[in-house]
C-alpha cells in the first residue's frame, strides 16, 4: 500500500493554538492515541474558524456553516501525557464549495514534528442539507490561496 505523504507550503498558515495531551488521550500503547489527535484537530479547526468569523454549525448565519468532507493524517513521533502541542493551521486548494485546512502539529518543547494532516471542507447549508458556494466574504480572508477551478 502507497503511504500517504503530506506537504504543506509554509506560507499558508494563517493561526496557531496550543494544547495539552490529557491522560485521558493516551492509549493502550502509551501515547496519544489516534482518535484523540482526531479531537484535537477538530479543536483546533474550531479556534480556527472562530477566528476567522466561520461558525461550522451555520448556527446565526442563515444556516450555513462548513461540513468535513475528508480527513488525512500522517504521523511522525510519539506524543504524550501532558505534552503541549502546537497546531499551526492554514487553509489551500480552494475551489468554488471550499478547499482544504491543513495542520503541521508539532511539539515545541523539543521542537520534533509530531503529525500533519489535511481536512478537506465545503460550505454546507444546514437548513436545506446542500452544499452552497464559498462566501466572498470566506475568500477575500485569504488572498493568497490558490483555486482549483
């Protein structure tokens, strides 16, 4: 099977949040497990959005908001209890519905890389369950991203 290989450019990363591996988030193996990091990706893409003015839910917004539509993730080290991880979050690829959010997770108490991932996104209204062009309003936020169409 092809491993999957994730490269960002390091121009497109537009925030960054912290947070804390739990006991809670550690598996059997003793560390951070899989749907853990999964959680946190998900927090992180949350602050992101909040940042920027996009509510996922559409909750305020005419029912539209943003829906998961993939989820890759690449792993490069261990991380464990009580470790602060930084996830650096950036946006690529977009095209008329949405694009990508990228995350390059790294710990910067030792400065090691510990995963990438890639979660691709589309505008999504929630009250008529359709996928709805990306707002101008999204786009103008992110001028250099590149588009796909």
């Amino acid at each position: 099977m092809a491993r999957l290989k994730l490269d960002f450019p390091e121009d497109q990363y537009y925030f960054s949040t912290q947070l804390t591996v739990r006991v809670t988030d550690i598996n059997g193996a003793n560390h951070l497990g899989n749907d853990s990091m999964i959680s946190m990706i998900s927090e992180a893409r949350a602050r992101f959005l909040f940042e920027f003015g996009v509510q996922d839910s559409g909750a305020g917004t005419g029912g539209v908001g943003i829906i998961v539509t993939d989820l890759a993730t690449t792993y490069k080290t261990e991380a464990h209890a009580r470790d602060q991880l930084l996830f650096e979050v950036g946006v690529m690829d977009f095209n008329q519905y949405g694009g990508d959010i990228t995350f390059r997770i790294t710990r910067p108490r030792d400065g090691k890389l510990v995963a990438m991932a890639k979660s691709g996104f589309v505008f999504f209204n929630y009250k008529t369950s359709q996928v709805t062009p990306m707002a101008p309003e999204f786009l103008s936020k992110f001028p250099k991203v590149n588009r796909l169409d």
